[in-house]
C-alpha cells in the first residue's frame, strides 16, 4: 500500500476510534446520570418536598382540613410494572371530612413523582371535588435541581385554588 493510502486510512480509523470513544464517554454518562436519579429523587423528596408539604398540610389541618402527606418507594409488581417513588398531599376538605370513611371520599391530591425513564421530577394532580372543575393529570415536569419549595408550593396552592372553586 502506498504512504499517501497508508496515511488516509489512518486518519480514518482514527477519527471513527475518536467517535466510538466519545459516544462511549456519553453512554456512560448517561448510565451514571440514570443511576444517580434515584438517589436524587430520595434526597430532594427529603430535603425539599415532604419538608414544604407537611408545612403546608399543617395550615391545612389547622382550618379542619384532613390532610395525610404519603411518602412511597418505587416498587414493582409481578405484572411488570413499576410504580414510581413519590410524595403525595392527600386533602379531604372540611365540610367532606365527616364522610371521609367513605369508600370513595371527596378528595384533592398533589404528587411529585420520580420519572425513572426521563430523570424528570413529574407533578400530577387529582380533583374528585365536583362541580370545581380543577385540573387532573400532569401538571408539569422538572428537573431534580429546578423543584425547590416554592415549585412545591406553588403547585399545591394552584391545585387548592383549582379545587376550591377559584382560578380555572
């Protein structure tokens, strides 16, 4: 083989090994981001949102509101699925709290849930109070470093709000 030949399969292969080497230095990036979030999830869930929630819960209950902040593990069931760790505000406002047992009491609940897959912290929200016509479902998607308690907070007075019959 000529030097000329020589020489330009030789940048070739080096430029390709520089590639693979950079999206190897990615892919383990990624991995250790993935497998870091859990432990995120967990430290920002007990710094940052069960801390703002049993505030607000507080004030809550105050009022004579029923109010329970749950905290769960992720876990998986033998169907396959996974059920993301989270944080949930459950209130059952205070002209329902005599009703409350229920089997399907008036309720508004505010969750941060760990989005394993995106690495995102997700906030959903439920309203069976009728009639109010707050939102149900996502609320919104952040990054473990953007939920501080004023993100907590908010979303839980938006919800309340919601529910109460005030903004929609």
């Amino acid at each position: 083989m000529k030097p000329d030949a020589k020489s330009q399969l030789t940048k070739i292969l080096g430029e390709y090994e520089e590639k693979l080497a950079a999206a190897e230095r990615i892919d383990s990036a990624n991995r250790a981001a993935h497998a870091a979030f859990p432990e995120q999830f967990v430290a920002l869930r007990t710094s940052v949102i069960a801390p703002t929630l049993q505030e607000i819960s507080a004030m809550l209950t105050e009022r004579g509101h029923q109010v329970e902040v749950r905290e769960q593990e992720e876990s998986s069931s033998a169907a396959g699925g996974v059920k993301s760790a989270s944080v949930t505000l459950r209130l059952v406002p205070k002209p329902f709290t005599a009703k409350s047992t229920d089997s399907s009491p008036v309720t508004v609940e505010v969750s941060f849930s760990a989005n394993r897959a995106a690495r995102k912290v997700t906030v959903s929200s439920t309203n069976t109070m009728i009639g109010h016509g707050g939102r149900v479902g996502k609320r919104g998607e952040y990054d473990v470093d953007e939920v501080d308690s004023d993100v907590v907070a908010t979303h839980v007075i938006q919800t309340l709000d919601e529910a109460f019959g005030g903004k929609k």
